[in-house]
C-alpha cells in the first residue's frame, strides 16, 4: 500500500481530527475496582487502580487469570465492577445506567477469541457494530468494504469466519472494532494465536491507528516484545496493577 493510499484509509479510520499527541488529559481513570465471580470466591480485580492519557499506547502484560481480560471488559463496559469508581471518556461507567451508546461509538473492542458470528459472511461481520448507528445501508457497506480494504482482505468479503486463517479473522476483527471511529481500542492479546510475521502486519495497523489518528490503544500480550511497543507497560498481578 503506497502513503498516499494510507493517509486516505487514516480519515476513514477516526473521528479524532487532532494530530496532537497525547494530551494531559485522563481518557480511563479507575479507582480502588473490585469485581469477583462465584459468589466472592474468585477475585479478578483486587482493588485496581490504573490512568491512561487520552492518545496513549499502553500494554499490559501478566500471568494467565491475573485480571487482565476483567479489566479490559470493565473499560468497555462490557462487565460492572462490584466496587470502586470508573470513568472512562468523561462518562462514569458505575452510575450511568444505558451504557449501550458509550460501548458501541467510544470502544473498539479486539476480543482475544475474535468472537465472530459464524453464519454471517466477513462483509456482514464488519457491519453490525454500524447497526446501532444511524448510517444508512449503503454508507454502512461502503465504509465495510473500505475498512475490509484497509485490513487487505477485500477479496475474502463472501467468506464465512470458519473459511479463514486465524490471522485473517483477527484482521477482520479489526476491521469490525474500527467500524464506528472509536477513541479507544481494547485489544486482548491481538496477536497472541498468530504467527510472527502476521502478528507484525496487525501490531503495524495498531500502531498506525495510534501515530495517526491519536487513538487509544489499550493492548493486552504475554509477548514482551509486543508489549515494548507501547509508550508503558503496566503489568497487573493478582488482580492490581503493580507499580
Ligand atoms: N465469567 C467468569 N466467571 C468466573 N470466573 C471468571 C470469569 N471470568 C474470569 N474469571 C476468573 O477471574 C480471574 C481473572 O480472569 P481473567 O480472564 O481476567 O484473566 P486474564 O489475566 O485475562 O488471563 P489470561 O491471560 O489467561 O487470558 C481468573 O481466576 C478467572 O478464572
Ligand atoms: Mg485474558
């Protein structure tokens, strides 16, 4: 793909028109977030405190169950914590009550099974977060098929999610979370399944995303390599964040 093509596909990527870096503002703020399952038997987040800078690159690395995935679903509010306070793009994720316009217009969420719909085709996968909006039809399969474009996959639209590599779902995947011009990309282990080369080609895209159009980009990977990426690592364990 030529630059010139590239600084096209940036525009179609994100609202955020500001090239400047990371402001000094707080875009995620958590204080002292609790969540546990069974009944209280297993602690997932342990009192958790954690700030992220809006247009920040940040990976979070840690043991398998230290909380990362709870985490990132509490940011985008996919999950309620059953204490402490979170706000995340100004809005309080504890007290606001429909939170459904806040997860499908501010989050891009990368899932770290893809969670794909299997009957639908690639096109369709990529435009069902575009449901809730208020595009028509037509715009909605044009900004897919840009953004299938964007993911080089244009040739793939037909296919279902079980006819592709895992590299292929997971850029799909991408594609999806970037439908409604996110400010913040959750990304759970984006790479983790892949092999290194297509792991490169989608932390490319990520980071793209970041340098160009300010995005937020909240990474979870065991790789540290991937993780040096980021402009800071915060490593969670048993629950919190370590400092
Ligand atoms: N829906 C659930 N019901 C019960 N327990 C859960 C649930 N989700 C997570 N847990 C538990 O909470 C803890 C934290 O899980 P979490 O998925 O956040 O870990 P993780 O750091 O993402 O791990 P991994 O690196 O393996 O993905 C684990 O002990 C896990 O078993
Ligand atoms: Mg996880």
């Amino acid at each position: 793909m030529n630059n010139q093509n590239k600084d096209q596909n940036a525009e179609i990527i994100s609202n955020n028109k500001s090239s400047d870096k990371k402001t000094s503002k707080n875009i995620v703020e958590i204080k002292n977030l609790k969540k546990s399952f069974d009944h209280g038997k297993i602690t997932a987040l342990n009192g958790l405190n954690l700030e992220i800078k809006e247009g920040e690159f940040v990976s979070i690395i840690g043991p398998s169950g230290s909380g990362k995935s709870t985490l990132l679903n509490m940011i985008g509010a996919l999950d309620k914590a059953d204490v402490g306070d979170i706000t995340v793009s100004g809005i309080d994720l504890i007290r606001k009550k429909d939170l459904s316009d806040f997860r499908s217009q501010e989050i891009g969420f990368i899932f770290q099974l893809h969670n794909l719909i299997p009957n639908l085709s690639v096109l369709e996968n990529v435009e069902v977060p575009m449901f809730e909006s208020k595009i028509s039809g037509k715009e909605m399969r044009k900004r897919a098929l840009e953004l299938l474009d964007y993911v080089e996959l244009s040739d793939k639209i037909k296919r279902k999610p079980t006819e592709l590599s895992g590299g292929e779902r997971q850029r799909v995947a991408i594609a999806r979370a970037l439908a409604n011009k996110p400010s913040i990309i959750l990304a759970d282990e984006p790479t983790g399944s892949l092999d290194s080369k297509t792991g490169q080609v989608i932390l490319q895209r990520l980071k793209e995303l970041h340098e160009k159009e300010n995005v937020t980009l909240i990474m979870v990977t065991h790789d540290m390599n991937v993780a040096s990426l980021a402009d800071r690592t915060i490593e969670v364990l048993d629950g919190q964040v370590q400092n």
